[in-house]
C-alpha cells in the first residue's frame, strides 16, 4: 500500500510509539490501544521507526486487523488501522466512540515487608473426592471473559458476573456431594495465562502478535501451524518489565468463594517452572531479563506471596500445576510437542530441566505447612483427541515426584496414556495421591464397578489411608475450549463420591 496525502477517516484513538520498533515494545503499546476499541473503530499509531513500515502490515495481517492508509511526512509516518475490519464499521453506529486505554508505563515492584502465616484449615479425610480445578464457563461468563480481556468490561461488572458463574459452579459440585470445592477458575481465561494479565509489568497478547516481534516470524508461525493452536484467539503472557504482584491472583477468587460455601476450598494455580517456561521466549527481539533464571527468582517471588497470602485467608490446599513436566520427559521420536505442556520456549537437557523445577518448587514452598500444598502434574488437556496428547507412565518422573517438598499429588491414571500405579510404588508414605480415577475428555459417565474396580487397584498399590479421587484433570483448563459440559462434570464428580462412600465403608474409614 502506497501512502496518501491525508486519511480518509478520523481516529477513535490514537499513540505515538516515537522510535519503538515491533519487536521493541510498539505492539505491546498498540495491544493496550486497540484492545478497548470495538470492531470497526479506527486507531491512529504515530511512528518515526521505518522498519514500522513493513512490520506494521504485516501484524495487521496476522491478527485480522485491516490497515486503512497511512501518511508519510519526512521520519514521521502515521497509520490508520480498523480493529477487524471496516466492514464491521459501517454496521456499528456507535463506532465512533472509544475509551482511553490504560497506561504504559514500567510499575515499580513493592515486596511485602512480611508474609503472613497460614491461617488454619480442615483436615482433608482419606478419599476425600474433589475437583482438580477448573470447571465448564457459562457463555455469557466466557463472553464477559474476553470483554474484560479487552478492556470493555468494568472490573466492578466483571466481577460481579464471574461471582454468579462461581456460585454456579460450587453448587454443581456440592451437588455432587464433594469434600473440598473449587471456584472453578471461573475468572480465567485459562489454567496459566491469567496471571499475565494481573501480575504487574505484564501484559496478555494474541499469539499472532508475537510473531511479529520474534527474530524468525517465519520459523515462529510454522510452530504455531505444528502445534494446532489459533494464533489470534490465544493469549500468551509477555514481560516489559519486573514482576510484581501489586494485586491477588486468586485470593479474591477464595475470598468470594468461602463466603458462599461452608466446605473447604482448593485453589490452583500455575507452577513456578510452568511459568518461567511460558513467560521466557527467547525468540524475543526484547527481553527484560537477561536470563530465564533470573525471570524464574521473580516468578517464584510473586508465587510465593500468593501462596502465603492464600493460606492466610483460609484455603485448605493450594495446588501447583506443572503439567510440562510431561513435555519434559516425554516429548520425543513417539510424542510431538503440544501447546498444551509445552510452552513456547524450548526446553534443556531433562534432567536439568527438572534440576531446576525441584529447586523452584522447593523455593517456592519453603516453611509452608506440607499437608497444605500439592502438586498436579498431567499429559494435556485441551482436546479429547487422546492421540493429540503426550502418553508414558511415571517411570521418568518418579524420582522428581518423589523428592517433591509437598504433601499432595494429583495425577493422571484413568487414561491408559497415564501407565500403571506401579510405577510411582516407591512414593514416600506420607505423601498423598489424588488419583485420577474418572477421564474429563471421555463423553461418558464412567460406571460405579470401572471407578471401584480402578481405585481398589490403586488401593493396592498405595493404601486406602492417603487416597484422594479426583478425575484427571479440570473440566475446562482454557475457558474457550472445555472438554467436558457441565451436567457431565458433576454427573462425573457424583460417581467419585458415589466410590468414596463405598470404599470408606469397605475400608473402615468414617468420612
């Protein structure tokens, strides 16, 4: 596209990005822009970098954004660009009105003079049945997921909305008849990302934005192509500047849910290797850190002042999700990479790569009560595709899971991808297995006879006394894409505490 003498529309927003090229910041402050902007509305983006010239089309092209004109006057060039396209304009009368986006400046990070201490919690019972974590989203819940996303919704309405879906959730699951709940991660957008859309310095982006601001976008889309993930629909976490957590990942999304519900809660939330992982892409043309060590001490900081302050505000367990440990150990010639465990930045040698998991984990968790935090660990959990997904059984984390400074597992067994109880035989006798004993991803409702049959197998292995029942995984790990509805969720948690009882009386266990 030639430029022209004037634009042919006047903006509903407009920044001046200076000398910024993609790679350097200038899409993170577009995203910030036109985020707020409805279908249709224009943004004008002021530029003085000629690379923005060919860099700026073709990010319009990626994310399905349409470039109007753009005027070139001496360094100083300017850009109109629709938020999807102009078709959309013409059939939205209210296109010409916009909200200003929020700011883009570099926080500074404020550390807690002190944690505070855990606050005490309900003893969880031997076969207690419970939740891994994230549960079906209403459509109007997932519709006010990416509104807020996008800076259309108020927090003050947003949160009002997710309250309703949490509540929901829970009474589905008590329904069910479970021991500890979840608020079914309702507020999220997915099990991990979230948190870059909270944590200070830190900014949630299309995936299709990155391939702009990566060394090789052509190495970069082809990944994308490999990995079966829709580029612009997928948001991924991007870090401009020092991690600090300001405000609460998930205390609040306690909070809410203690208040409504007298049976102990269970929060999730991303691993600290998980995290480094997907916040690390050295493909970037700029980084903050200079090292994904270095990232990975502020993700365990900011992880660990949540932990403390979640224990503090009464959660009986808080869960880690690692689940590309899996990728760790089984990516190979028989498993491709998935989306799902593998973050976007490649991985090591295995065993430094879990070296380094076990020594962020045990930072992480450092002086916390053991019974009070678990660890999740499964082989992906966005496609009831079984063959999409990574298979082996724990042999190659047994030493990990073993060593790992917590009092709970939660694992994967329903699945045949999942192996055999035997291999994790040898896990210490004070840890706890939450054994996956129902599939999210299988349609049907798993039989009375299939869960006692394969819980009594796990008995076997490791004794009635420290088993938890849980399904495999979440229901709904990204909000967009739940592998299982909601009816089939709780009619699945039904069967596990229908198993519990039966177990309890069978093993001289009183709930």
């Amino acid at each position: 596209m030639d430029p022209v003498e004037r634009h042919p529309f006047s903006s509903d927003s407009s920044l001046d990005g200076g000398d910024l090229d993609c790679g350097g910041g200038l899409l993170l402050l577009i995203r910030r822009h036109i985020d707020p902007l409805r279908p249709g509305q224009l943004l004008e983006i002021r530029s003085t970098e000629t690379s923005v010239d060919e860099e700026l089309p073709a990010w319009c092209r990626l994310t399905g954004n349409e470039l109007v004109s753009w005027t070139k006057t001496g360094r100083q060039r300017s850009f109109l660009v629709c938020k999807g396209s102009l078709r959309e304009r013409a059939s939205d009368p209210v296109a010409g009105t916009a909200s200003p986006p929020s700011g883009a400046t570099i926080r500074p990070v404020s550390v807690p003079a002190s944690l505070p201490p855990p606050s005490p919690a309900p003893a969880i019972e031997p076969l207690s049945v419970m939740g891994i974590g994230s549960w079906p989203r209403p459509p109007w819940m997932l519709r006010a997921i990416h509104e807020h996303l996008e800076a259309r919704l108020p927090d003050a309405e947003f949160s009002a909305t997710a309250d309703d879906a949490a509540r929901l959730a829970i009474d589905a699951q008590e329904r069910a008849g479970v021991d500890l709940v979840t608020d079914g991660e309702q507020r999220r957008d997915s099990y991990a990302s979230f948190v870059g859309g909270i944590l200070d310095n830190c900014q949630l982006v299309p995936l299709a934005d990155l391939a702009a601001m990566v060394e090789e976008p052509g190495k970069f889309e082809e990944e994308l192509r490999a990995l079966d993930v829709p580029a612009r629909e997928v948001r991924h976490p991007v870090v401009y500047g020092p991690l600090g957590r300001s405000r609460p990942l998930a205390v609040h999304e306690l909070e809410f849910a203690r208040s409504i519900t007298g049976r102990p809660v269970k929060v999730a939330l991303p691993g600290p290797y998980l995290l480094a992982r997907t916040m690390w892409l050295e493909c970037l043309t700029d980084r903050w850190y200079e090292s994904r060590e270095r990232l990975a001490e502020d993700v365990v900081r900011v992880l660990r002042e949540e932990l403390h302050f979640l224990l503090a505000a009464g959660a009986a367990l808080v869960q880690f999700d690692e689940p590309v440990l899996t990728e760790v150990v089984f990516t190979g010639p028989k498993n491709r990479r998935s989306f799902m465990c593998g973050a976007l930045s490649e991985k090591g040698d295995p065993a430094r790569e879990l070296a380094f998991a076990e020594d962020l984990l045990r930072r992480l968790v450092a002086g916390v009560p053991r019974e009070r935090v678990a660890l999740h660990v499964c082989r992906g959990n966005w496609t009831r595709d079984e063959s999409a997904l990574l298979a082996g059984d724990y042999r190659p984390l047994a030493g990990f899971l073993s060593r790992a400074p917590v009092g709970t597992l939660f694992l994967e067994f329903s699945t045949p991808r999942a192996g055999e109880f035997e291999a994790l035989a040898d896990l210490p006798r004070e840890t706890r297995i939450g054994v996956g004993l129902v599939n999210p991803k299988l349609e049907r409702i798993e039989t009375a006879e299939e869960v006692l049959a394969r819980a009594e197998r796990a008995i076997r292995v490791f004794g009635p006394s420290r088993l938890l029942l849980v399904p495999d995984c979440g229901f709904a790990t990204f909000a967009d894409n739940p592998v299982a509805s909601a009816p089939l969720a709780e009619a699945k948690l039904r069967a596990l505490a229908g198993a519990r009882d039966v177990l309890r009386a069978r093993h001289g266990l009183a709930g």
